[in-house]
C-alpha cells in the first residue's frame, strides 16, 4: 500500500520565523507532489507543486525534493498568523494520487 | 475563472435514507475525481472520471454508493442507504488532464454529511 506520512502536529512557531513541514513517501516510482494548505472548515487549496529534486521557490513558499530519500519538504519563511492551517502533502504515482494526514501549523503572534 | 462548484454544503439526514452530491469542475477540465475526508485525515479517493468514463472507482463501496458523469461535465455522487459512518466531508476536485505527472488538482468547497 502506498503511504504518505506526515507528523500530525501541531507545530508551534512565532511570528516571523521558519516553519518546515516535512513529508515522506513510500513509492519510489512516484512523480509528482503537491503541497495543500486547508484552513478549518475548508476544503484543501494548492499551493505548491514540485516534479524534479531540488528546491522550488515561489514567495514565501519554498518545497523541496529529494526523490533518493524520498521526501518533500515545505518551507514557509516569515511565517504569519494567517499561515495557521493543515498542510497536505499529496504524492502522485502512475494514476494515484496519495494524500497524508497533514500537519497542522500554529503560528503565533 | 469560476472554481469547482459542488452542492449542497451541508446536508444532514437520518440513517437508512439516499443523499446525492453534485459537482460542476472547472471548465475544460476532463478529469473529475470525488474524495471523502475524515476529521483529521486526509483526502481519500473514491473515484476518478476521464470524460464520462469511471477510470478508477475501486475504492467506491459500490453496494451503496454510486456516481456518474453524464456528458463528461457535471457529476453526481449517490448514497443509498446511508450510514452512520458515512459522515464526513465529501471533496470534489477536477484537474486539466490525467497525466500521470502535472496533475495538479483543484478541489471545490465539499459537502458536509451528517448522518443521524
């Protein structure tokens, strides 16, 4: 069975700073991944795609992949109140595509 | 550019009675996939649509639940009879085309099932 883990959370951080959400995946034929970002009560909303290894950065958002660990990452810099949510890692293989149980992020003021 | 429309929003019934869903992806969007979501869980999928084709229902518990997409738009989801454990949040979401890779999919607001 294909797997996609995610520490459930929630991780605290304070205004301003770094939040990193981590996502490991057990199919080594996988090719595409997505982050989601779902606020409470909403349904999840797409906020980055990554298919190859390295980093992809797009504003505050950076994901990384390391297909060889088999992982993805996303980063969040100068984290805001308003990034407070549960982040998706989704992962697709072949005509699959696997979500996690997502983190939750708290940032605090 | 309108996003997923999906319908009702919420929906509260008692057991043993028929509920349907309906969902609109966005235009020009083959692929049609419905999800269920638990509390705290991720999306899981129920089934996917090419066109007016189910490529992929085998998680679709099929004795009482069903779907169809006529004229390869418009989709509805159809259970009958519900369940207490059916409760949760029903996610439809579209994307442009199955590819396999750059399938970055577009989810519409859900429905929320109460079961009683």
């Amino acid at each position: 069975q294909k797997e996609v883990e995610q520490n459930s959370g929630p991780l605290s951080v304070p205004e301003g700073a770094i939040a990193s959400l981590n996502c490991t995946y057990s199919d080594r034929g996988s090719q595409s991944f997505f982050w989601y970002r779902q606020y409470s009560g909403k349904s999840p909303e797409l906020i980055m795609s990554i298919y190859s290894n390295g980093d992809k950065e797009d504003g505050r958002f950076t994901a990384q992949l390391n297909k060889a660990s088999q992982y993805v990452s996303l980063l969040i810099r100068d984290s805001q109140p308003s990034d407070s949510a549960t982040y998706l890692c989704a992962v697709s293989a072949g005509n699959m595509l696997t979500f996690g149980g997502g983190t939750r992020l708290m940032v605090k003021p | 550019e309108a996003g997923v429309v999906q319908s009702p929003r919420y929906k509260i019934i008692e057991k043993k009675q028929p509920v349907a869903f309906w969902c609109n992806p966005i235009s020009g969007h083959n692929t049609l996939y419905w999800y269920l979501q638990n509390l705290g869980q991720g999306p899981e999928l129920l089934i996917r649509y090419e066109n007016e084709e189910a490529v992929d229902d085998s998680q679709l518990p099929k004795d009482r639940f069903s779907a169809e997409r006529l004229k390869g738009v418009d989709s509805t989801l159809k259970i009958q009879p519900a369940e207490l454990g059916d409760s949760a949040v029903y996610l439809c979401a579209s994307s442009l085309v199955w590819t396999g890779a750059y399938n970055e999919q577009f989810f519409g607001p859900g429905t929320r099932l109460t079961v009683l």
